[in-house]
C-alpha cells in the first residue's frame, strides 16, 4: 500500500510548513523592533542631556513607565494571534502593532536606564496623571481617592487572556479586535496627558506619534470588527 500523501494533505503540510517558518520571522522582526527601540533611546542621551532640554519630570517617568506596562500587553495580546490566527489581514495588523510598540517600549525603557529610574513604579498606575491648572485632570475620577490606580484603563483581564488563548478560528480575530480596540482606546487619556505636560521633548514627541497612530489603528480595528460581525466592548 503506497505511503505517499494525498494531493491536499501535502499541500495542507506546505501551506503549514511555510507559515510556521514566516511566523519564525516575524517575531524574530518583533525582537528586533526592541533592540531598535532601545538604540533610539539611547541615541537621545544627547538631547535629554542638553542644558536646553529640561529635566524630566513626574509625567515624563510616570508615562515612560505605565505606558511601558500598557504596550506590554497589546505586545502580548498581538503575539498571540500572529501565532495561532489564520486570518491575513488580522496577522498583519497584529504584526504593525507587536513591532511598533516594541519598538516604543524599548525607546521608553531606554529612557528610564538614562535617567536612572525603576522599569516599572512601585505605588500602582497614573498617580502622574495630577490636577493641572484649566481643569485637565484626566484621571480625577479614577485616583482622587489614592492617588493611583491598580489597572489602567483598557487592560485585558486574566481572563480576557485566558478566552483569546483558548479561541480559534473567527472567534480569535474577533476577541483580539475587540480586545485591542479597547486597548487601543483606553491608552489614549495617558497619551494625550503626557503629549500636553511632559517636560522633556522626547516624550511628548513620542506621545504625540502614539496618539497618531493609535487612532488610526482604532479606526481601523473598529472596521474590522464591523466586516466581522462583532461589537466593540465597553469601555473598562
């Protein structure tokens, strides 16, 4: 009896070799976008370091550090579906997201090595976020009380990550555009805080970029998830 493989079993044994070997790449692309980022940060060492340039600030340490956590879990959430989705188009979406904000979280993190300061704050999440004069205090109602919160807003829960873990098919590109528009859309009061008070240029620089980015992104995960069938989330 001949052991040779049926014409669509070794053609589904290539389509699943060659993916598994582009999905090597681009995550090896991801890991690449951090060393690039971490190069950036350090390349500012000048500027940061100028007698122009002030020192950084609260809002400067404090965003560089939270948003560093928020990125981290889109990265996460992006890996994810870049391994296990079958769909074009949420792939290479998942790609653009994974790589650019590696890419800002190791130019971020660089900046913290520069100035000297913790990866992550120790006390919770955008106690940076204060009360500023003509009333822009994004964050009143979350930390009036303690002065910071424990979760950000838009962060997937444990099991958020547990049910995008567990999906597949259709239903996996739907929770992840639902997941990462939330996401996506919960950074923004931070962003936006950081673009209009942050001392240094560097960062307000890269968080007027962020909030560029991340609202086209939006706009396009929300379509998505419309030529899907699914509904955005509310909002945590």
């Amino acid at each position: 009896m001949s052991t040779d493989l049926a014409p669509d079993s070794a053609e589904s044994g290539l389509r699943g070799q060659i993916r598994r070997q582009s999905t090597a790449l681009l995550v090896l692309g991801a890991i690449g976008a951090i060393l690039i980022g971490v190069a950036i940060g350090a390349l500012i060492r000048l500027p940061l370091n100028n007698s122009a340039e002030p020192d950084p600030g609260a809002v400067d340490i404090g965003f560089t550090q939270d948003m560093s956590a928020h990125h981290a879990q889109a990265v996460e959430m992006a890996g994810v579906v870049l391994v296990r989705s079958t769909d074009t188009d949420v792939r290479r979406l998942a790609y653009d997201i994974m790589t650019t904000q590696q890419n800002q979280v190791g130019r971020m993190q660089g900046w913290l090595q520069l100035w000297g300061k913790p990866a992550h704050g120790a006390d919770g999440y955008m106690g940076w976020m204060v009360d500023r004069p003509g009333g822009h205090d994004h964050a009143a109602t979350t930390h009036a009380m303690s002065g910071t919160v424990q979760t950000m807003p838009g962060m997937a829960s444990a099991a958020d990550l547990a049910a995008l873990r567990q999906a597949t098919g259709p239903a996996l590109d739907t929770l992840f555009l639902q997941l990462m528009l939330r996401h996506h859309q919960g950074g923004l009061p931070m962003i936006d805080y950081a673009a209009e008070y942050a001392e240094t240029t560097a960062v307000r620089t890269l968080a007027e970029t962020m909030d560029k980015t991340q609202r086209g992104e939006a706009q396009l995960l929300a379509a998505m998830l419309s030529t899907r069938g699914g509904t955005p989330l509310p909002q945590n």
